[in-house]
C-alpha cells in the first residue's frame, strides 16, 4: 500500500493530540471511579454462577447466527420474558448493546413524515440512529420541557402531519442529573406522540424495586423506554421494552437486529440473573445510595462541587489539557479517575466523571477526594 494513504489519518490524529482531544487505551488499574457497574455485580459470584449453570445445561456460548435465523436461542426468549414482567413493558426485546438498540430504535420506528425532538445532551448512538432515520430531527436545550413543547408545536404548525418522537435520557450519563420525566411525558401526550427514555445509568439504580425512573410511566402506550445490561446490571446488550406491535416492527425493520448475529445466549443467562439480583438484593441499591451520598458531601466540602441526584458526579474543569493532565495524576496516585472532553461532552466543559459504584468504600472514597483536591490545587489555571 502507498503510506502516504495514512497520511490524512496521521495529521487528524496529530491535530486531535494538539487540542488535548487525542483518545488512548489505557489499562484498567486502580481503583474503580470510573466504570459503570454502580451495584458491583460485574464480578459478582451469583452472574458467573449463572453462567456456570447454563453452560452445565447446554446453553451454547454463541448464537450461531441472526435471532430472525437459527440465532433466536430459548435463553433470549426466556430473558425477554422475564424482563418484561420486571419492567411491567408489554415486551421487551434485547439487543447486543444499547448503542446497537438506540441505532435500531431510531433509525426504524420514526417516519418520514414525524420529527424527532432530542434533547440537546442526548447520547451518540441517538445521534447515530437519527441520522439513518428518515423523519426530521431538532435539537432542544437540556432539560428545557416548555422547549420540546415548543418544538413539537411550531412543527404541527407549520404543517407536521405525522408524530413527534421525544428522546431522553432519564439520568444523564456525563451530568448526572434527572430528566423531568412526568412533565416530558405531558408533552408527548399533548401533541399525540410518543416519548423514548434512555434509563442506561438509572436501570438497578433508581425506582421502584430498581426498575428505573421510568417506572412513574409503567404501561403508557406511548413510552418506550431502554434498560442497558452492561451498566448496573453488569452484563452487556440492553433490553427496550415498548408495546408489542413496536417490538414486531423492529424485527422486521431494524436493520442492524436483522442482519446481526444474535447477542450470546450465555449473556441472556447472566443478564436474567442480574434482574433476580436486583429484585432479591436491594440493599446493593441502598449501599450504593450511603456511598453516593458520602462523595457528594466529600466533593463539596472540600472541592466546591455542587450536589448531584445520582452516583454520577461530574467534577467540572473546564480546559482539555488540565482535565487529562489531573485524571493522568489521580492514576499515578491509584485511583481510576478519567477525563471527559468534547465531542463527548460540549466544548470548554471537559471534565472528571466521578462514579460511584459497590466497588469502593468510604475510606477509598475519602481518599481519593482528598487526593483531587491536592492535584486541583497544584494544577489551578
Ligand atoms: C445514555 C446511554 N445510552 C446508551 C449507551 C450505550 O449502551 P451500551 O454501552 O450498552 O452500548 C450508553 C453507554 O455508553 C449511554 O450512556
């Protein structure tokens, strides 16, 4: 091959590492402020016992093929069976991964003639399945419910004839903070259209029995909401539970379900297991609200940062090069702190996110505040 093909790519990359916007891998070492699995059961004994078991009775680790082929494995059934009963959904459907269901979702369900109205923090793979969808799509500030109503109204006004689509997360990934749900689902019903929440950091986490803040809007026809599998429930693949009829469109329509090898069925297993853990072990939910609680006071107090309404606290920062520069010091000290900057999060709003998970305790926590507020001091702007 010619080099000077990788050329383009080299100078892109040597542009980002300029901006401070350049991504690595880096290992997993330290401990855990980062990842996602808020109840701790990503190594729990109970998951890879399930695993264990359903290997024991046949449970192939692959699925051999497309669930609209051979794919489609009892386990899969079984575990939409099951998770709709939990999430009180008329079915629930399971995907590979959220990013995969929300592609799906969006890029079948919404018509030509709907619109899309998202807010403006949504997640990528919304992004990503808006812009394979036919329907319009408008963007609307954060959390600013008078603005979506807005939307879907000057949209009908101007000659909308079919129906608006509101796409929300309920617990924002990079900000922590709550959706007003009840009041979007208002929104949604006002203009005859449907409203879809993204529950990825809220599902194990928050509700009723662990079921998710959209559990206030169980059985509305018009909601269709998404539960990933590899956050709290420390698995992987998601689970969108949304009226039946919804759920046979999609498997006749969504592409990347039709011609995609269907998720392990092995992983079905786990992830079944992981809903009985939440419904048997609640108190893994009220841990992780001490623990949450504890950091938010420890972050206050001594950094300033304001109180958040989840185990996701964003330790604002502001400039690329100084987030990276205090994440990299807070690895060297031990502790897993990574930085979060654009395009993932708005410009000139790079940050720590801080999460709170059953893999650490008070005294952990205690130190590694103590530890960012010395590298927050020693590297001020
Ligand atoms: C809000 C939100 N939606 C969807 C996803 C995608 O889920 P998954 O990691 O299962 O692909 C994520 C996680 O990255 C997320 O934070």
């Amino acid at each position: 091959m010619n080099l000077s093909a990788l050329a383009p790519y080299e100078s892109m990359l040597a542009g980002l590492e300029r901006k401070s916007r350049l991504r690595r891998l880096a290992p997993r070492q330290g401990i855990d402020f980062t990842s996602n699995d808020y109840l701790g059961l990503a190594n729990a004994h109970r998951l890879k016992a399930a695993i264990s078991a359903a290997i024991d009775r046949g449970v192939p680790v692959g699925a051999g093929g497309s669930r609209l082929l051979r794919g489609n494995h009892a386990e899969h059934e079984a575990l939409e069976a099951e998770a709709a009963a939990f999430f009180r959904a008329e079915k629930a459907l399971y995907f590979s991964s959220g990013f995969a269901a929300n592609v799906a979702l969006f890029s079948s369900l919404p018509q030509r003639a709907d619109l899309i109205v998202h807010d403006a923090l949504i997640h990528a793979s919304v992004h990503d399945g808006i812009a394979a969808s036919k329907a319009q799509a408008v963007a609307v500030p954060h959390n600013d419910v008078e603005a979506f109503d807005r939307a879907a109204r000057s949209w009908r006004q101007a000659g909308g004839k079919g129906r608006p689509w509101i796409a929300v997360e309920s617990l924002y990934s990079m900000d922590g903070d709550r959706a007003p749900l009840l009041a979007l689902a208002d929104v949604a019903d006002r203009h005859d259209g449907f409203l879809v929440i993204d529950e990825a950091h809220a599902t194990g986490v928050f509700g009723p029995g662990g079921r998710g803040l959209a559990a206030e809007l169980e059985r509305r026809g018009n909601v269709l909401v998404l539960h990933t599998c590899g956050k709290a429930l420390g698995v992987s693949g998601a689970l969108l539970g949304l009226p039946s009829s919804l759920a046979n469109y999609l498997i006749n329509r969504a592409r990347n379900f039709i011609y995609s090898t269907a998720p392990s069925p092995l992983m079905a297993a786990a992830v079944r297991e992981a809903l009985r853990i939440v419904a048997d072990e609640p108190e893994r939910r009220a841990r992780l609200e001490e623990l949450r609680t504890f950091a938010a006071g420890h972050l206050q107090l001594l950094i300033g940062v304001g109180p958040s309404a989840s185990q996701i606290l964003p330790v604002m920062i502001g400039d690329n090069a100084r987030s990276l520069r205090i994440a990299e010091r807070m690895r060297a000290n031990g502790f897993d702190v990574r930085a979060i900057r654009p395009p993932t999060v708005p410009e000139g709003t790079a940050r720590l996110r801080i999460s709170i998970t059953l893999n650490v305790d008070e005294d952990e926590i205690a130190e590694m505040v103590q530890a960012l507020a010395i590298a927050m001091q020693e590297d001020r702007p």
